[in-house]
C-alpha cells in the first residue's frame, strides 16, 4: 500500500439508499428455512453471512475519471488501486453511447460490493448561459435514468441467480464541471453569467433532489476573489450538497478555500479540495496547478496542514485524475 487509508471518514454523506427484499421462489423456501433457524441459534454473525455487503457510509477521498470506457473494463483495477489507495469515492463519467445497461449496473455492483461510491462525472461550460438550466436539468435526468437501468439489470440478476442482497446498487449522485469562467462571454460580463449560472444550478439541484441524488459542483477557487462571492454563496447555498474546489494553485491551498469553508459551514454543505496530478503542459495546467513533480508526499503534507488549519470543519479529498494519479504513482515506485 502507497499510504494509509488517513483520510476516510473526513466527511459523512448522507445514506439515502433505496432498499428493497428479495422474495425468494418456492424451491428456495426450505433451504431459506434452514439458514434463519441457524441465525437464531448461532446469533447476528449467521445473518451476516448471509446479506450483500453494506454500502459505504463514508466519503473520504475522490477520484475523478473522465474515461467513460472504463465502466465497460472487467479487470477490476480501477477499484483495486482505489482500495489500495484509501480511495472510497469515484467520480465516473459514463456515457450511453459507451457503456450498455448491463455494463453500467455490473460497474456500480462492484463498487458497492468494495465500498466505493460512484458519481456520474458530466458538464460543459455552454451549460452556463442557460438561466433555465435546460442542459444541467437533462443532466441529472440521464442520471436518474441510469439509476433506474442500474436497478432494474440487478433486480433481473438477482432473479435469475437466486443470490440474496439487501441494498440495490445506485449512483449517490451527480457531479456538475460547467467551469462558466471559461467562455468568452465571462470576460464581457461575468455577473451576467454568473446570475445565469446560478438560476440554472438551481433548478437542476431541485431535480436532484426529487431524484435522490447528491450534487456535487465543481468550481474555482478564486469566485470569491474575481467579485463572485454573492454568487458563489447562492451556489453553494440552493445548488449544490457539496463544492468540489479544483485548488490547483500548489502552496496557497488554505488561503484559497477560506472563504468557501466559511460559506458551507454556514449552510450546512461540505467542501472537497481537489488537487491537479497531471503533468503540466504549459498550457491549461502550469507547474505551479500540479503535484506531478512534488510528488504525493508533498500533496498529503499539504492536506494534513489544510486539515489541521480548518478542525473540524466538513472537508475532505479528491484526485485528479485517474490516468494521472496511475502515472504518478508508477513514476514514484520506479524512484523508489
């Protein structure tokens, strides 16, 4: 293991899982008898043996993985270097046009089954100039959808192998990088964008919540310092459960989430600080946004100081990305 799972259990999700019973077929009956009577007797370790593995409670650290192919991957390395790594939670964009149903439902079976959360991982910046939010609303549709195909490929899994479970695999959520400071009509008028910004991100965070899904947004970590911080507020306020800070700016990662911290803990939201691993190209990420050549020793230092100026306060982890932090880590075991 590269390092110990430290970070697990920062913040608590809510659980907000649907459950549902499997009934079992006549023939099964009998056999069923037989396992209840043995739990009475030998006590709540039988009826453990018996149920699916619990799904995870916590969300400690993310990972962000923009490969929609990788739902369709069997060879489990994903969820391996994310168990490895003290990793509980993946931000996954998945497509339809990549991943079949049957994929999509195996894909997050297996992360339940390791204790890891899946998000569906979409956004684009266009999504901002909608005040009605028509591409972030969508967004979250195709997220339900995928919930309801998710459901329904294991209910028939489960029908026809017999085997019992407890808690239907699900997506805890979405989360949305629109990045509206991208656009050339953010340099016009940021406010205007912004205030377009924040009525889309409002409507979709509604659908959200009559769907039981989570949002998650991804945002900068200078809003507050560009004038935004009304906005930003609103945002984190009525559009979201949690913000995903991209704080890509390697060594000034506390003061650059000072005002976000104040903001969440006082709307009861949380905040995940995310820092960049890719290798800097010297175009859209600069020495100065990564931890390629820091190295991961340098990133976990600088997040115990974050942990340690902020106690107590709901903030937890994320990587991106996935490919990089593969590619970081084979370029430390060869250093040794």
């Amino acid at each position: 293991m590269f390092w110990k799972n430290k970070w697990t259990g920062v913040s608590r999700l809510a659980k907000g899982r649907a459950r549902f019973r499997f009934l079992p077929k006549l023939s099964c009956l009998c056999p069923l008898s037989i396992l209840l009577c043995g739990a009475l007797l030998l006590g709540p370790q039988m009826v453990l043996a018996v149920t699916a593995p619990k799904e995870p409670e916590t969300s400690g650290a993310g990972l962000f993985s923009w490969s929609a192919e990788e739902v369709n991957k069997t060879d489990g390395k994903l969820f391996s270097l994310m168990k490895q790594q003290g990793i509980d939670t993946l931000y996954q964009n998945i497509s339809t046009k990549n991943s079949r149903q049957e994929q999509m439902s195996v894909f997050v079976e297996r992360a339940m089954e390791e204790g890891i959360s899946v998000y569906h991982l979409t956004g684009d910046s266009s999504w901002a100039l909608d005040p009605d939010g028509e591409k972030l609303c969508k967004a979250v549709d195709d997220a339900a959808a995928y919930n309801r195909r998710i459901q329904r490929k294991f209910l028939a899994r489960r029908e026809a192998d017999g085997k019992p479970w407890e808690t239907v695999p699900r997506l805890k959520g979405i989360v949305l990088d629109v990045e509206p400071y991208t656009r050339r009509e953010w340099d016009r008028d940021p406010s205007k964008v912004m205030g377009s910004f924040v009525s889309g991100m409002k409507k979709a965070y509604a659908k959200a919540r009559e769907n039981d899904l989570e949002v998650i947004l991804c945002i900068p970590w200078y809003y507050d310092k560009k004038g935004q911080t009304e906005g930003l507020e609103e945002l984190i306020k009525n559009g979201s459960d949690a913000v995903l800070v991209m704080n890509y700016y390697r060594g000034a990662e506390i003061k650059n989430i000072a005002t976000e911290i104040e903001l969440v803990q006082k709307h009861g939201k949380r905040l995940i600080t995310a820092y960049e691993l890719q290798k800097a190209d010297g175009r859209g990420i600069k020495e100065i946004n990564t931890y390629y050549n820091s190295g991961f020793k340098a990133l976990h230092t600088n997040y115990e100081k974050v942990l340690k100026t902020y106690p107590g306060k709901p903030i937890s982890i994320a990587y991106h990305d996935y490919r990089a932090f593969k590619d970081l880590l084979k370029k430390e075991t060869r250093r040794g």
